[in-house]
C-alpha cells in the first residue's frame, strides 16, 4: 500500500507540469479532430463530462494518430473538498486509457484528514462518430471499465461498512452530437449505464451492508451557445450500498470554455447530496484540461 500511495502521488505531482506542457505544445501536436469532440474529463479520468464518461475518446486525435489529455479538477462542496488530477490516451479515435488520483479532504468530519483513491481506466469506441455520422440516427458508442483502489480503507470505509478496498465499474455509454440542433444551435447528447458497487465514486470503498454491484444511469446535455462556450448539465445515479448514510444522487449545471483548440476551462455547480454525516453537499466545480 505505501508503495502505491508513493506512485499515485507522484502521478498526482507530475500531471499539473504535463498539464502545463500540454497547454504549451498543443499546436505542435495537435490532432485532426474538432474542437471540443474529445469532452472534457470526469471526475474518474475518462473523456466526457464533468461527473460522468462520454463514448468520446479522450484527446483530438483521429484514425492513424495518438492524442492525449491532461487535467486537474477541484470540486468543494459545502463541507469536503475534492481534488482529481489525470492523464488520458486516444488511440486512433478507437482506444482510451487514463488514469487519475482522487484526494478527498475530509473537513470537519475528520479534520485534518483525506482519503486517496487511484483510478485506471479503458474504453473502446465500439461504434458510430459521435460527429461524422450526421445523416444517420445513431449515436457513438462505447464501453468501458474503470478499476478503483482506495488507499485508506481501512481508515474510515470499512469502519462505515464498504465491504472492498478495490472495486471495478463497467459502463456502455451512447453520445450524439447534433450540429444543427434546436434553436440552430450545436448540441451533445450523451446517455450512459454503470454497473458499479462503488460507494461515493469509492472514495467511501465498495460495496456495504444494503448490496453490492448496481446498475444506474447517468446523462448529459449540452449546447454551444457560441463556437467556443458549451452550456449545460449532468445527472449522476448512485447506488447508495451503506446504510450507515444514505448516498444521493449527484447533478451539476456547467459552462465550457474552449479559448483555442487545446485547452477548455470548465466551472459547473455540483449538487452531491448528502456524503457521510454531512447532507446538503453543493458548490462550485472548476476543472482545467490541455488537450492534443
């Protein structure tokens, strides 16, 4: 355990530099794709929104190159604070893989203390584009899996009783973009189903006393109010194992902001519900992506 909290911190450490240098090569590197058709980055580290994946492969590049991004994401609630640093890979517009480092401040509920959880992620774009199939009715779809491991487990999750330190959520994710959309406007479309056991994102561990593995649902709905701005919002099922306190669902309305083809800014306000013995949990999310 201490050697995999050393190298997910070191991960963590290095991601805001490779962030940086994404920022600044991205016209030399840059891929083929359209702006903003690689998302942004979930709080878990795959392409799509704010706080759930997208079939939409990680990076701008297309068929025959590699793209990437970098992210680092800060959400506070009333009471907690959530910090998430990643890096994703796309392969060919066909393959993601990512990884991220999730740092959760505990407040008051156990001050001065966090819990760390390392996600590692893979997606497959199985069919569809999401963009180039304009004359056809159906989405890009994916599937994807993204294993967790919760560093400190045995410090708060299995006192509240999470059956596993390390869990593994399945998804299938189905996203549309229509460019000429209501109101003559862009739009994106994204519809995803999870089978998870994982208790607040796994922050919390997996599984409890209520049940383990759940299928929820998760959606997403944008639209470009400008060629650069992206308005929108998400909703996030959960499937709230632990009855110690009840796990809500969580929901967020957003603003994207891509000032050039390589870097968006994205501030949302996040309603996480109740988490742990603190309920109400809303507030600002901001996140910063470099992307080639």
């Amino acid at each position: 355990m201490f050697m995999s909290r050393l190298a997910a911190r070191a991960f963590a450490s290095r991601t805001p530099g490779f962030l940086l240098a994404t920022l600044a090569m991205g016209p030399a590197l840059a891929g083929d794709r359209l702006l903003a058709t690689g998302g942004v980055t979930e709080l878990e580290g795959s392409a799509g929104g704010g706080i759930t994946p997208w079939a939409l492969i990680a990076g701008l590049g297309t068929d025959g190159q590699v793209g990437a991004s970098a992210s680092c994401t800060s959400v506070t609630p009333r009471d907690f604070t959530l910090h998430t640093c990643a890096l994703g890979v796309g392969i060919e517009n066909r393959l993601e893989v990512s990884a991220a480092e999730q740092v959760f401040d505990l407040g008051t509920t156990a001050p001065g203390q966090s819990l760390h959880m390392t996600t590692v992620g893979a997606k497959l774009r199985v069919a569809g584009d999401a963009v180039i199939d304009q004359d056809r009715w159906w989405p890009q779809v994916a599937v994807g899996m993204q294993w967790k491991h919760n560093e400190d487990f045995d410090f708060i999750p299995k006192a509240l009783g999470a059956r596993h330190a390390s869990g593994v959520d399945l998804y299938l994710a189905a996203t549309k973009v229509y460019l000429d959309g209501p109101l003559g406007r862009t739009w994106l479309i994204d519809a995803t189903v999870r089978g998870t056991e994982a208790n607040q994102l796994g922050l919390l561990g997996f599984g409890g006393d209520r049940g383990n593995w759940r299928l929820v649902a998760e959606g997403s709905a944008g639209m470009f109010v400008s060629d650069q701005v992206v308005l929108g919002g998400e909703y996030r099922e959960k499937p709230d194992n632990l009855r110690i306190y009840r796990e809500d669902d969580f929901s967020d309305v957003f603003v994207a902001w891509f000032p050039w083809k390589y870097a968006s800014l994205t501030v949302a306000y996040a309603n996480l519900g109740n988490i742990a013995n603190k309920p109400a949990q809303h507030g600002p999310y901001v996140s910063l992506q470099g992307s080639w």
